[in-house]
C-alpha cells in the first residue's frame, strides 16, 4: 500500500472536519434551551436561533456551517485579547500586582476580591476584567477607544465597528460593575478615572465580530499568536501561553471546571452567544448562539465543543491528540 502523504493527511482531516461541523449543526438547531442575556436589554431583542459554527486551521483553511458572518457583540471574549494585550504593554509582574489567576467558583460578577493579596482573583471575571481594562493607555477616552479597536483590527484584519445601542444600553444597566469598580477604586486596584474606564470596559465588549472571526482569532492563538492569513505576528508566543493558560481554567465562569474535565480545550465565552476555542497548533473552534444556559454560556455552544471535543481527541490530555477521529 502506498504511503499517505502529509498533504493527504490534511485533506482527510478536512474532510472529516466538514463532515462533523455540518452534522454538529444539524444535530444542535433545534434545541431551544436557555434564553438571550435579558440584563442587557438590546441583547435580549436578539434572534435566539441563529446559529453558527466555525473552524479555521493554522494553516489558513477553514470549515463552517451556518450564519459564520452573522455580527454579535463580542461580550466577555474580549476578556481574553485584552489580557493579552495588558500583559504585552506593561508586563507580567505589573498585571499580576493588579489581577491574579485563580479560579474562583463564584458568577463572572460576582462583587469580590482576593483579599489576601488585595487584587482582583483572574481576568476573566468582569472585577479583572476590568482592572485589566484599567490599563490600556490613552489621555482620553477616544484615544483609549482607538487602542482597543487597534488591538482588535490586528487579530481581524480590518478595523472593526461598535454597536453603540449595546454600548449605550450597557452603560444604562451596569450599576453592579460600577460597584465591583468602585470597591476596587477604594482599595488601590484601578486608578481615579472609574466612569472612563467603565465606559471603555462597556466599549470593548461593544465591539462587533462574527463567528468566523472568532475561529481565526483561535487560529491565531493556537499558531503561537502569528496571523495564519497575514503572517503577523500579532501577539508574542509567551503572552499566549499565559492567556491559554487563563482561559483554560477561568474562561468558562463558574463552569470553568466541568469544561476542562469534559471539553479540556482553552476557550472564552461571551453572553453575546458567542465561544472561542483555542486548540494549540491546530486552530480554532467557535460558536455563535444566544440561548444561555445558567451559567451565561452558550447552550448550543456548550453542546458543540463537548461532542467535537470527544469527536477528535481535542481534549488536551487526550493520548491521541491533535486530530485523531474517533470512528
């Protein structure tokens, strides 16, 4: 028998790939579990049962079924790209000093504090996301804006847009932040400019993006941070292992722990509906869907990852990992 070539290899994979995506989609658009976040009231006027599913490999190549260019807000995903982002202009030592990394149990706004070493407990909660978003530089709240956008506009290749009913629409409603930002204030942790670093904090998760963006922000991730398209490197490899490292643990809210026992994939979702996932050295997985669950992911989302997951051998602590179908 002949030898299979590693471009075979490839293409198979993508074939199998294609094959499960259309399948999870078909299989998961009826559920009609959870409902849109209601606390935010312009997403809770959102199309429940748009329904998206994408893949884009280190390589470039990308796989997808349903509304994949469908615009959402990108909600609590920035959390992770603006982790990064903090790490790479001011240092580890400096974030670490504000925000720790540790799993807290407790819902993504839950009002607490590591109080033993007086920061936020880890970025992926809304107190760190916002001590995180503290610091992006800037003397106003435009220019601050514009460092965001940039941020974004390097994963993303374009420059992307807000939705400003949704920016608007968070600002009128975020009085449990502002108090998880005050209490911070009153202990040292974000500097005396709260409403301007609330109002950007709204913004970033403002910011509008779609399902095949989040899959090539994944692939740029699990590529070590260069832009498989572009070539850029947008993020150094050592910033990403901590945000993988993150978003393993903490990335999921309170459901942090079940996900990495079953899914075992770093990722980061969104009470826009959306879940990016990243798979080291082999790409990125999302999903876009607005029925929540309890938690404030995904339902349809949750349900996808556990069964590609299990589908490849993604898991990272599986044996036959990276892409060794089950069938």
């Amino acid at each position: 028998m002949p030898e299979t070539s590693e471009s075979d290899e490839r293409n198979q994979r993508e074939v199998w790939a294609r094959e499960v995506v259309a399948r999870l989609h078909d299989d998961h658009a009826p559920l009609t579990d959870g409902v849109p976040a209601d606390y935010i009231p312009e997403l809770a006027d959102v199309d429940p049962d748009t329904f998206a599913i994408s893949v884009a490999m280190v390589d470039g190549r990308r796989v997808g079924a349903g509304a994949g260019t469908h615009p959402f807000t990108i909600q609590s995903i920035s959390k992770l790209l603006m982790y990064g982002l903090a790490l790479e202009t001011h240092g580890r030592e400096a974030v670490m000093r504000r925000v720790g990394v540790a799993p807290t149990g407790d819902s993504f706004n839950a009002i607490l504090l590591d109080e033993d070493d007086n920061r936020a407990p880890n970025p992926m909660v809304n107190a760190g996301a916002m001590a995180i978003t503290d610091l992006v530089v800037g003397d106003s709240i435009g220019a601050r804006v514009d460092v965001v956008r940039s941020l974004y506009e390097r994963y993303l290749g374009r420059l992307p847009e807000l939705d400003h009913h949704v920016w608007a629409s968070e600002q009128a409603t975020g009085n449990r932040n502002r108090a998880i930002a005050y209490l911070m204030l009153s202990r040292g942790i974000i500097e005396d400019r709260v409403e301007e670093t609330l109002d950007l904090y709204f913004a970033q998760c403002s910011v509008l993006v779609t399902c095949d963006d989040l899959a090539m922000i994944g692939a740029t991730l699990a590529n070590h941070g260069v832009h498989p398209t572009t070539g850029e490197q947008v993020v150094a490899p050592e910033v990403v292992r901590d945000m993988l490292s993150v978003a393993l643990t903490c990335g999921m809210y309170d459901y942090a722990g079940e996900w990495v026992f079953t899914v075992g994939i770093p990722a980061k979702s969104g009470v826009g509906g959306g879940i990016l996932g990243i798979l080291p050295g082999v790409g990125g997985l999302a999903t876009f869907s607005p029925r929540l669950d309890q938690f404030g992911n995904s339902v349809r989302g949750v349900k996808v990852f556990e069964e590609f997951s299990a589908q490849f051998g993604l898991h990272l602590f599986d044996p036959g990992r990276p892409w060794r179908p089950s069938r």
